[in-house]
C-alpha cells in the first residue's frame, strides 16, 4: 500500500490547475474535432446534394428550351416549304401564261403581215 500511497500522493502534487487546464483544453479539442468533422461531412453531402438539384434543374432548363428552339424551326421549315410550293405554282403559271401569250403575239404579228400585204 505504501507504493499506491506514495504514486497517489506524487499524481496529486503533480495535477495541479495548470494541468487540468491543459487536460480539459485536450478534451475539448477532441470533441471538438469530433463534431466539426461530423459537420464537414454533413456540408459536403449536403452541397454535393445541391449541386446535383442545380444541375438536374439546369439541364431541364436546357432541354426545355432546346425543345421550344426545335419546335419554332420546325415551323418556320413548314412555312418555307409551303411557300416554297406556292411560289412554284405561281411560276408554272405564269410559264404557262407567258406561253400562251407568246403563241397570241406570234399570231396576231401573222395576222397583221397577212392583212398589210
């Protein structure tokens, strides 16, 4: 007992409040350290979680808007083509009409040469 007794009574003389303070500032690093690396932690899944929504709602945003682009093209492609169509009548007729006119003035300047003879 007297070796317990004197390893009691030299641990006493030597935790002193200094040592204390320096075993409590240990603790609370230690606990500290704990809960900040819990929370470094929690922030990263929770950023990595946030980025993720920004890029899903960007990319809808995206395809969204490609898909109106895509949708306005295709329209104005139908109007043009309609267009297109319409011009090309137009134009056959009035190849037809020129035609016909040209045969008209051919034989109006026939008629005309007959009737000055």
């Amino acid at each position: 007992g007297a070796v317990y007794l004197g390893l009691y009574g030299y641990e006493r003389l030597k935790y002193t409040e200094r040592a204390m303070e320096r075993r409590y500032k240990q603790q609370f690093c230690d606990y500290a350290e704990v809960k900040l690396s819990d929370i470094v932690s929690y922030t990263g899944n929770c950023c990595s979680t946030q980025v993720q929504r920004d890029l899903s709602s960007t990319l809808s945003r995206l395809l969204s808007s490609i898909q109106g682009g895509v949708t306005v093209l295709r329209n104005q492609i139908r109007c043009l083509s309609e267009e297109i169509v319409r011009s090309k009548t137009v134009c056959d007729i009035a190849c037809d009409k020129r035609a016909a006119n040209t045969t008209h003035t051919e034989d109006i300047q026939h008629y005309l040469r007959l009737f000055a003879t």
